[in-house]
C-alpha cells in the first residue's frame, strides 16, 4: 500500500500538470531482488534508474573540498591531498597501480563512509572556521576513524553476535605464510549456509554493514577498506593471536567446500598426520570457529580414519595392545591437555601484559589458580605487587575528557563525549559505584567537570559554549543551579575554580580566558575576559595563594596572569615559548613553585613560577611519550608529576627536585584510545583517567615509594637511608613497609655524587662515600637531626666502583679502596676522627670494584676490574695479609660481592652476567672456579642473601631481579623466572634485616620496598583490579575454561 502511495504521489495531474512530488530511493544493489517483487519498483528501476559507481579522485577531491565551500568553510593546504592519498593505499579497484591511473582511476565503494567519519572527526576539531591538518591527524585519520567505528559497531552485538562477527570477518580475511592478510570475497548466501549460528550471523552482518564496515554488492559481501586490517586493534589481534590456527582454518575451510563441491569424494578426505594436525586444532579451538562444511568435511575424514583403523584390527591381541596404548594415551592428553590449558593462560598474560598489566595481573593470577606451586607464576605476581594496577568504570558510552576528585576524595566527577557527567562513589576504589542518574543538559560533548573547593558545587562545560553549576551537596542527587552561563566564545575546553571558590576561570575557542564570580553560585556574574592569545585557549589553572592564573592554548605559549584582584586582571611576564606544538594543559604544584606544561609536540616541561613575572623553564622538556599530551597533574605531596598522553599510556615522574625529574616504573597502559585525563585523589593514591575507549580507570598507585637511586637498611630493619641524584641522602621510617615516611629533611654530605652508603652494625653511625674521593661519617643515633661526626675524609680514587665501602660486624673497622687499585682499612672508634690502619692493601692489578667483611669480621673479601676476587687475613686490621690465591674464574670485572649469613659462602656478580659461588669455609685454601649461575643476559651489579641464607637475590642491567636456591650452594638452583621492578634495577638491591622483603632500586631516582609474599600479591591484584576480568573477557581470553574468577567476591 505504501508503495502504491508513493507511485500515486509522482504521477502527472489529470491535465498533463506535472506530479505533486518527486520521489527519490536510493537503494542498495543487494536489495534490487526485492524491489523487483512489486510492480511499481520493478518498471521504476528498469526505465528510470541511474547507477552510481565509485567515485573517481577528481569526484573524491569534490566530496571532500565542496561541502566545505559550501558552509564557508576552509581547508588548510594539504588536507585534501593526504584524505585522497590515504583513502587510496588500497588502490583503485582493477588492480592497476600506477600513478597514471589513479588520477583518474576508480575507488572502492566503501571509501566515502570512512571519509564521512574521518571528516567529522576532523570538523569537530576545527579552529576558527578552518579544517586543520592538526585536526585530522588529532581524529586518526581514516585508520583512527575505522577502529572507532569497528569498535562501536562491536560493542553493540550480544556475546553470541560477537562470535559471529568475528567468524564472518575472518572468513572475509585471507591469510598467507609469508605476506600480510588481505580481504577476500564471499557471498551472502555462502556465508549464511556455513555458518553455525545463521541467524547471529545475519545479525552481525547486517550491524557490519550499518557501519559501513561491509560492503554488500548485490549478493557479494567485502570488507569495505583493507584499513580495517591493521587498523582495529581488536581485529588485528584475531589474526596475530593464532595466525599458525587461522592459517589451518582457512585450509580447512576451503577443502571443505571442495569437498562439498565434488559431490563429498572421499579421495579428497584428509589423512595421516594432516588430519591428525586438522583434528587436533579443531578440538582445541572448539567447533564453533569452523564453517558446517569444514565441520563435516573433518568427521568424514575421522570417521574414515576410524574405520581404517577397524579393519585393520586382526586380533585380540592387538586390540588389548592398543587399548592399553588408548589407556595411556588417554592419561598423556589429559596432562597435555593441562599443560596446554596452562600454557594459554600463560600466552595470554604476556600478551597483554604491555598494553593492559591489570588484565595481565588477573590472568596471572588464573595460572596460579590452575597450579599454586609454579614458580614461574609465583615470581610474575611478586613482579607485579608494586606495578600500577587498575579497576575500570563502566557506564559512559564516549571518550571521557576530565576525571576530578572532590576535595574529601570520596566522588569522582568523569565529563564524557556522550554529553553527560556521572558521579561516582570512590570512598573504596576497589568497589567504585555510579551515583543516582548522569548529569544532562549540554547539548554537545562535555569537556570539563570540576569541583569547587568546598566540594557542594560541581562545574561543568562543553562544546555548546555553556558553562552549568550544580549542586551537589547530595551527589547521589545533584541539582542544577541557575541557567547555565553563556561565554559567548564558542567551545569551553576547561574550567577552573579559585582555592578560595569564589572565582571561576573558563577556557574558549574564541582565543580568551573569562573570569566569572560565583561567590554567589545561584547568581554568578562574568567579571573580566582575559585576551592575548593568538589562538584556542586549551587549559587554565590557578595558583596554591589564588594570586596567579595559567592559560595555555592553540599559539604554543602559556600565558601567566596577576588576578589578586579578579575584576582588574593583568598580564604577569611576557608569554614563555618553548614547545612545538599546542598547549593542552598547564598545572601547578603543590608549593606553587613549579607550573607543568603538556603539548601536542608530545613534550612536557617545568616552569620555575617562583616570580611569575620572571618565570622561567626547568631543564630540558619531559620525553618519552610517543603522541601528542593531553594533560598534566601533580600529586597532592607535589613529588610526582602524571601525564597522560594521545599514545594510549600515561607515565609518572619524580619531581620532588624539578630540576633533576626521573620517571618512576612503566607507562600506565591498559585502553584502546587516547588517554585524555587524569586526575590525583587528595590522598595521592589513587589516579583517575579518561580514555578514547569510553572507560574511566582507577588506578591504585604503589605507596612504597622513595627517593634515591641507591640505599641502606639499618641493621634493626627500621630505618632505610637512600641517595638520590640532587646529592642528598634521606632517612625514611620503614616500619610500615606499606607507607614510608620520611624522618629528617634531606642533607647533603658533600659535593659531588653519592656513591654509597653503610650504616655501622649499631645502626648510629652512617658512612657516605661521595664523589669516590671523599668519605665522611655521619651521627644518625637521631635519624631525625643526622649530623655530621667530623669533617670529610678524602681519599686518592678516581675509579673505584661504588661498592667499595664496608663495616666490620665490630663497627671498628671500616674498608674504603685507597687509590683505585689498593684498599685501606680504617679505625673507627671514633667516627668523628676515622684513622689509617696499616698500610694500604695491593694485589688488584685493576680498579677495586668492591668490598665485602666476612660475618666473624676475620676476613675482607675484594673485587675488582681484574675479574678476580681476592680475600685477606684482618684478624689485625694494622697487620693485614693476603690469603692465598685470588679466585679466578669470571670473564668479566668483579662488581659486587656478598657473604651468606653462616661466612660459608661468599657470591660474586659480574660483566659476564654470572654469579658465582665460592666455598670460603677456609679462606686460605682455593675452592676452584666456583658454582656459576647463569640467567642474567647484561652485567650484574647487585647481590644479597635472605637472613636465612636460603635464597640469594641478583640484580643486573638488564632490569631484572633473579632469585636462587642456595641452600646447597653446590646444588644452587634458580627460583622461577626472572622479576622486573617495572623499571631499570640499579645498583641497590637489599634484603630487609627483619622481614621477607626486598629494597630495589626501580627508576632513575626510585627506591621501592618489594613484598615477597605470594598473598601480598594476591590481595593487591585483587583489590586494585575488581572488575577488570568479566565473564565476557574471560570467554574471549581463556575459552577453554569454564568461568571461574581467580578473585573471590
């Protein structure tokens, strides 16, 4: 009937009048079958149609560039060629590449979908009325544009749509041995036939080509652009994770339908080992991901295979032969069926370990689910005790540009591209919990969501040029307040309010910053506009005393303004210039010293701010980032800088120097999109993010934290002293392994760099090793007031190692190298007035690298460039001899020597990357070359054993930590497999005196306190990560496993 209407509708009038309407249909060429059902249509399309083929470059160009035109937009130079260029690395359809032809040449038909999407990306980033190259590559361009809709058109199918889409897309992928995949066709219909589930799968193809992912040709079905190949990273990861399986499949697959095609020959089954290799993937990858032919085609081939075997069977002796065989067999594929069950889960953690660790973590600590003895898997949980770990909050369904805590940390404010801002509960962060409904309003994407400082007000703003305070004493029922603010000045990217509240600072597109007083928040009234900058003003932010107020933007520079008096603003200081690229955030430090700067030239530097009108850059920019950053954020204690970039990571920074800024462990990673927010709870343990994947993350940050690059615990375990790069050392209660807290202000005992430290066995006295030229003693009797025992002792070395300092369990006697390639002993019974014992050892013919008391205190153990170790006689430390030969045996220099507690063993670490173990039980007679431990592949560089003398620990430059069984240092056997602390290991690794804990050096200027208990691991991964492997991820990573999550509710 409404066909009928239409034809009725388009006829001329009764007296050649022309028809009412003109009716137009566009129709795709897969639905022309259904139009030729009814009369109307059929004779519509046989005399008045028109087919539209592909678009030629010069029509594409046209699509691009007239729209624009047509709106009075402009195009900067370059934009349309790189759109046209990169629409075209599939190349024309006909397979011509020459440059020739594709000027004039055909594209595919599905470019013009992922241009609409690239564009509007790219119109959405516009700067003053212009599409900017910038904007586009900010958008992703057409691959950006093809993973965020592959992504949406994804997260929109059940779990069993899912299945199908990911079946039907690789059956449209052909893979070879040797080249990247490509797109294949298939047909509608062949497509539904094979399919296990027809009805799922005609869903997800329909939601495939709704998105435009698909291309359906009349009954033809295409991926649309060989982009979404490498693009999607979730497609991209189908293919990589099993690409050895894919490969069989698709074989598979094929020799089913020949199979099926000659009328199921039996001479085309599979036999011997191909079917054994065929049947064996099948089982493994369950039938789900094989077509129905492909399904049939392997149980005829296995049935054929069956029956072989049946009459091949002559006698009952042989059938009792192979059913013992069948006996065995049955319990060898249960093991390895276990073991490759196991090992999955294993692959699977390693996977993601880079780009998701929380995901890694709760996989790990499935395969310790699965065997709880495994050391291997013992030692990935213990690695990951003090990573960064995260629990993601669902609920927006667009990127999330700004995450704010409210001042007592208990609500997080997310403002998303959705248009909405949700609250959430985050008193515990381990179960955060939506509050009541989001908060709508705005009419385009949000921006910013900020509290004020008494928390009862929350701000927010968007692209719709509109700013909105809500109450939000009640967060679960948050009210607005007033009519929302026009700034008139088109997007507000960010909001900022005073420390004191009263005063509220907007950043625009229209190049201004607008100060508003909302002393008042029901009647907020505009006080001044802030003008200067030449472009979008991205970011502002107010000083700790309210007196001085950031802004950052589009022309490079950030600007500092004087607004102690909000209604008369005035510039303070010229603009400061130093990045490449926009400013999209700026933040101050806790103390108002230092402002952070974070650009699209994928840089952040540190503004020394002291003097605002003088302010002036803090060494060379921050690097590391692979994408422009999206925001900065101090920590609440101002040492630790975070920065969250469009490369998908954010990464922590020591700032507590400025001057001297050192990244702490691994980039925080674990999304699909850019990283856009980030934001510090008061407490400084928590991090929130924001990320293109629609996701909010917390993250639980480690609170064992401290600065140094290299340390000493004191003999009671109590106390640990550290020393960073800015030349002082720091005393910090480690009591509390968990939360350890600084005793006195940093000192500095000398110039030059810190090379070691030792704390004296009473634990009173700390000796200093500075700038390998100098000793001095320090008082530490009052960890919180050290001073200094007397004035330096200089010494003759130039290149000792830095290990060449030690007490004697007496606290007597102290060891430093004399002058590079001799030892001296010192009397130290008075710390103040440290004396020469005797003449100085020689016997190295390189430089000492270090040194090492025996526990009875009898004999000094030495280490040097030579590769050997020597060993002296300092029953009388006036009168000491060498004993015996040196111990030779390393191919490389001596760096670090350790005693086991019983004086039996003595453990040496070299350039050659082995440890070696010598028997020292008598130290005047050789022991041979010793036991040798091999596993580190770069030269080790610290050594220490357990109290108990059970387990030795090794760390190398090649950022591991190795522990050994030594229980039987002859029979020494390593402990697992090798640990990283999340970052370079350095030169400090010590065991506590008093628990089973371990002090690493994990950063340029990082120490870190490492539980070595599996449980302590075990409650971290659980309580930092809830919610992070769901049933779905569970099904999608591990699917030969029921459901059962490794964390208990």
């Amino acid at each position: 009937m409404f066909i009928q209407l239409l034809q009725a509708a388009c006829l001329p009038g009764a007296h050649g009048d022309p028809p009412p309407v003109l009716v137009t249909l566009g129709v795709r060429a897969d639905f022309y079958d259904r139009c030729l059902r009814y009369p109307e249509l059929a004779d519509a399309l046989q005399h008045r149609h028109m087919v539209l083929g592909p678009l030629t470059t010069a029509e594409l160009r046209e699509a691009v560039t007239a729209p624009a035109r047509a709106v009075g937009m402009e195009l900067e130079p370059g934009l349309a060629e790189l759109i046209i260029r990169e629409v075209s690395t599939d190349g024309p359809r006909g397979g011509c590449d020459s440059h020739a032809f594709r000027a004039v040449g055909e594209h595919d038909a599905g470019v013009l979908p992922l241009l609409s999407h690239a564009l509007l990306a790219t119109w959405q980033r516009r700067k003053a009325g212009r599409l900017t190259l910038a904007g586009y590559r900010a958008a992703g361009g057409i691959q950006g544009a093809v993973a965020a809709t592959a992504e949406r058109a994804w997260s929109g199918l059940d779990p069993a749509a899912r299945t199908a889409a990911r079946l039907l897309l690789l059956r449209l992928i052909r893979l070879s041995e040797d080249t990247q995949a490509t797109r294949r066709r298939s047909t509608r219909r062949r497509l539904a036939e094979e399919a296990r589930d027809p009805d799922k799968t005609e869903e997800s193809l329909e939601a495939l080509v709704r998105a435009r992912l698909v291309t359906l040709d009349a009954d033809t079905v295409e991926i649309t652009h060989e982009a979404l190949l490498h693009a999607w990273p979730r497609l991209r990861d189908w293919i990589d994770e099993d690409r050895a399986g894919n490969l069989l499949r698709q074989r598979l697959e094929e020799d089913g339908l020949a199979w099926e095609e000659s009328d199921r020959d039996s001479a085309l089954l599979y036999r011997g080992s191909r079917l054994a290799q065929a049947d064996g993937w099948a089982k493994s990858a369950d039938d789900t991901f094989l077509t129905r032919s492909a399904v049939e085609f392997l149980a005829a081939a296995v049935r054929l295979r069956r029956r072989t075997v049946m009459i091949s069977r002559a006698a009952v002796s042989a059938l009792v032969v192979l059913a013992l065989l069948a006996v065995g067999s049955a319990v060898l594929a249960w093991q390895q069926r276990n073991d490759a069950v196991f090992e999955q889960v294993v692959a699977e953690a390693d996977r993601v370990q880079d780009t998701d660790p929380s995901l890694s973590a709760q996989l790990d600590l499935a395969a310790h689910r699965l065997r709880p003895d495994d050391e291997d898997v013992r030692n990935r949980l213990i690695s990951i005790v003090n990573a960064p770990l995260a629990t993601p909050l669902l609920g927006h369904t667009g990127a999330v540009y700004l995450t704010s805590f409210s001042p007592d940390g208990r609500i997080l404010a997310t403002a998303s591209y959705d248009r909405t801002v949700r609250l959430w509960d985050v008193s515990d962060p381990g179960r955060p919990q939506q509050l009541g409904k989001p908060l709508t309003g705005h009419t385009s994407w949000v921006s910013t969501a900020v509290f004020s400082p008494d928390g009862r007000t929350l701000a927010s703003a968007s692209d719709d040029g509109t700013i909105r305070l809500w109450d939000v004493t009640d967060p679960g029922r948050p009210r607005p307040l007033g009519a929302p603010l026009d700034g008139h000045g088109g997007t507000v990217y960010l909001l900022a309010f005073s420390p004191d509240g009263r005063t509220l600072a907007s950043a625009h597109d229209d190049h201004a910053v607008r100060l508003w007083n909302v002393a008042d928040r029901r009647a907020p009234e505009a006080l001044d506009t802030l003008t200067g900058s030449t472009g979008a003003v991205r970011s502002v932010a107010f000083s700790p005393d309210g007196d001085t107020l950031a802004s950052g933007g589009d022309d490079d520079k950030v600007r500092l303004w004087d607004v102690s008096d909000p209604r008369r603003p005035e510039p303070a200081g010229a603009p400061l210039a130093g990045h490449s690229g926009l400013v999209h955030s700026v933040a101050f430090s806790p103390d108002g010293h230092t402002l952070a700067s974070g650009s699209a030239d994928d840089t952040v530097q540190l503004w020394d701010v002291t003097d605002p009108a003088g302010a002036k850059p803090v060494g060379a920019p921050l690097t590391g980032h692979s994408g422009p950053v999206w925001a900065v954020a101090f920590s609440p204690d101002g040492a630790m800088l975070a920065v969250s970039s469009a490369d998908s990571t954010a990464s922590l920074w020591n700032v507590s120097d400025p001057a001297y800024p050192s990244q702490v462990g691994v980039p925080l990673a674990g999304g699909s999109g850019e990283m856009y927010a980030l934001g510090f709870s008061p407490d400084g343990h928590t991090l929130a993010t924001g990320s293109g994947d629609s996701k909010v993350r917390l993250w639980s940050l480690p609170t064992s934290d401290m600065i140094g690059r290299i340390g000493a615990f004191r003999p009671d375990g109590h106390v640990l002293a550290t020393a960073a790069r800015d030349g002082r050392v720091r005393l910090w209660d480690v009591t509390d392994p968990g939360r350890p807290v600084s005793l006195s202000a940093p000192f500095e005992p000398g110039d030059g760099d810190i090379r070691s430290l030792v704390f004296s066995p009473d634990g009173g006295t700390l000796a200093v090793l500075v700038g390998g030229r100098a000793l001095q003693l320090w008082d530490v009797t009052d960890p919180a007031g050290p001073t200094a025992h007397g004035p330096p002792v200089a010494l003759s070395t130039r290149y000792a190692g830095p290990d060449t300092l030690a007490f004697s369990p007496d606290g007597r006697t102290l060891a430093t190298a004399h002058d590079d390639r001799t030892i001296q002993l010192w009397n130290a019974d008075d710390p103040s007035r440290p004396r020469r014992l005797g003449k100085p050892l020689a016997g190295h013919s390189g430089y000492v690298n270090t040194l090492a008391f025996s526990p009875d205190g009898r004999t000094l153990a030495s280490g040097g460039a030579d590769d050997a170790v020597r060993l002296w006689d300092v029953t009388d430390p006036a009168h000491a001899t060498r004993l015996g030969a040196a111990r030779t045996g390393h191919l490389g220099p001596v760096n670090v020597l350790a005693y086991s507690p019983d004086g039996h063993t003595l453990a040496s670490g070299s350039d050659d990357g082995t440890v070696r173990l010598w028997d020292v039980t008598e130290p005047g007679e050789g022991s041979g070359g010793g036991t040798t431990l091999a596993g580190h592949t770069d030269s080790v560089v610290s050594l220490t054993f357990s109290q108990d003398g059970d387990t030795l620990a090794s760390g190398a430059n090649d950022n591991t930590v190795r522990l050994w069984s030594v229980t039987d240092p002859a029979e020494a056997a390593p402990i697992g497999r090798a640990m990283s602390p999340n970052a370079k290991t350095g030169n400090f690794l010590s065991f506590s005196p008093v628990s089973h804990m371990l002090g690493v050096s994990s950063g340029t200027d990082t120490v870190r306190l490492w539980s070595l208990g599996v449980d302590d691991a075990i409650d971290r991964i659980c309580s930092a990560t809830r919610g992070v492997l769901t049933e779905e991820k569970w099904h999608e990573y591990l699917p030969r496993l029921d459901y059962e999550p490794p964390c208990h509710q």
